[in-house]
C-alpha cells in the first residue's frame, strides 16, 4: 500500500511539473509572437537562454551568440525578456533614433534600494520627473557658466597633483591612482563643498555597494520572486549600505542648509553654489512648477558622485 502511495504521488509531482513547463512554454512562444522579438537560441522551460551565457567569459558567448543569430537578438533571461545589440548601426537606432522607446532602465534590486527607489537622473523612468531632471542638468549644473565656476577647484587640485609628482624625486608612482583621485576630489568639491567630513568613509562604502551591486545575483532574473533576494543575501547588505549612505547625505544636506545663509561670495558678488546647493533649491520649493523631496536629492548627488567612484574601481580592476 506505502509503495503504491508513493507511486501515485510520484506520477501526480510529475503531471504537475509538466502542466507548468507547458503553461511557460506557452506563455513565452506568446511573447515572442505579440511584441514580434528578434531570434534567438532556444529557451528552456523557467531558465529562458540562461544556460547560454554559463561561463566564466560571458562576453564571449554573447560574441559566438551574436555570429549565428545575428546583431539584433533575444534571450529569456529567467523572467526577464532582454534584447542584445552588438553592432553601432543597430545601437544608434536604439540610442539616438528611438531614444524615448528605451529610456526607462529595467528594474533591478541594487538600482532601486541604492538610488531611493529609481529616482536619481541615470535611473529614474521616462516622463515628467525625468524631464525635469534633465532640465536642471542642461541649466543649472551643466551650464557653461557653471562648469566656469569650477575652475579654481580645477586649478588647485591639479596645481596640487604636479606639486606631488614632483616632490617624488623621480621614485615611481601610479599615475593612473593619482590622477583619478585628483579628478575625484574635483568631482567631490564641485558637489559637495570644500569639506565633508565624512568622505572616507562614503568613499569606502561607495566602494562596498558597487562590488555588491555590480556582481550577479539570481534575484533579479526572477523578480517575482521576493523570497530569492533574501536567500542570496542581496536585499541585507543593500539595505545596509543604504542606511550607512543615507546618514551621510542626511548630514551633508543638513550642513548645507545651515550654511545657506553664510556662503562665500565669488569675485563677481554672486554666492558660490555647489551641486547640493542648487538642488536644494527646488527642495525648497522656489520653483513653483517642480520640487524635490529630500530623498530625491539624496539620489542624485549619491548617483551623480557614484558614477565617477564607479569608474574609478573599474578602472583599478
């Protein structure tokens, strides 16, 4: 009797199991043909074309993929349908000609803890909010007038940087440290002010969540299921670093607002603006038709600074 139980309960976990790999199959053969997708190698029933890219080089998968299936293909990456592009005509079409199309960036867990949920300037979806980002970059922190400003911070740190290579005596140095840091504390001035306290620590928390978020975890093949995030470990050490970064924003915004009223002035009388200052602006609400909460400022200066630091490690790497 135990053996025919375990006989029927065998068969019945199979029959399951069959219903739901046909059930995907379906819903994926369905995809394709709705949104008319590019080819692409053959998917396997809940791990889509991950199989395709096991390797310790997947770049060179993509390579082999892209010469048989061509410059345009898709692959099923667990839940996630993606599209790879590996020639410079296709990617103009997609980064200049239908820009709008392909503005918004897929969601991903590090994206969305590390940025107050996707709404510093790289990350947050196209519309109004992005647009108006994109409106303070192009006027207020990219103007010419701006980037001008910064010119004594260049002059200085760079002034700075020949005095040391030189005091070296002709001893070797990595130049390629140097000069990023250089180029670093200009990024860290212009955003920040002269000082901040806590730059080393940010510097090497930065550090920590770009190794982490830069790495590959399950999770966010399979987005829908919440529970994968937690096993790997991905959503703790991200919540931490967000906790440990947003604590040091907090007080940068807070020792600008307190210094608001007793700024330096320049030599043309105007008051000397970093990128906090200009941001709080509109977190104060001086321009009636767009504000800022405080959360959002947080993501773009941690973004705005990232993107450098990130540049930096890969470099180093």
């Amino acid at each position: 009797m135990a053996l025919l139980v375990l006989y029927f309960s065998y068969l019945f976990s199979f029959v399951l199991l069959a219903i739901v790999i046909q059930k995907v199959g379906k819903k994926l053969k369905n995809t394709d043909s709705i949104y008319n997708l590019p080819k692409g190698p053959r998917k396997l029933p809940i791990i889509g074309n991950i199989h395709n890219l096991l390797s310790s080089q997947p770049h060179r998968k993509l390579r082999d993929l892209a010469k048989k299936y061509g410059p345009l293909m898709h692959l099923q990456l667990g839940e996630v349908s993606t599209v790879v592009i590996s020639s410079a005509e296709f990617a103009r079409e997609v980064m200049k000609t239908h820009d709008i199309h392909f503005a918004t960036r897929p969601k991903v867990l590090a994206i969305e803890i590390l940025s107050y949920n996707s709404t510093s300037i790289a990350f947050s979806p196209y519309g109004n909010y992005w647009r108006q980002l994109r409106k303070i970059c192009t006027l207020e922190l990219l103007s010419l007038k701006r980037v001008n400003s910064y010119q004594p911070i260049r002059e200085e740190v760079f002034s700075n940087l020949i005095k040391s290579i030189a005091s070296e005596n002709g001893s070797p140095i990595n130049f390629t440290e140097v000069v990023l840091s250089s180029i670093y504390t200009i990024v860290s001035r212009a955003a920040f002010g002269n000082k901040c306290k806590d730059q080393e620590k940010f510097t090497s928390v930065v550090k920590e969540s770009v190794k982490i978020a830069g790495g590959f975890d399950l999770g966010d093949l399979f987005p829908s299921c919440k529970w994968l995030q937690h096993v790997t470990g991905l959503r703790p050490k991200l919540e931490k670093f967000h906790r440990q970064t947003d604590e040091i924003l907090e007080n940068i915004i807070d020792e600008h607002k307190r210094a608001k009223n007793t700024k330096v002035k320049s030599d043309q009388g105007e008051v000397a603006e970093d990128l906090v200052d200009v941001l709080l602006k509109y977190e104060d609400g001086s321009d009636q038709d767009f504000s800022l909460t405080k959360d959002n400022v947080k993501a773009i200066i941690l973004v705005s600074r990232n993107l450098f630091q990130i540049l930096i490690y890969y470099c180093k790497i």
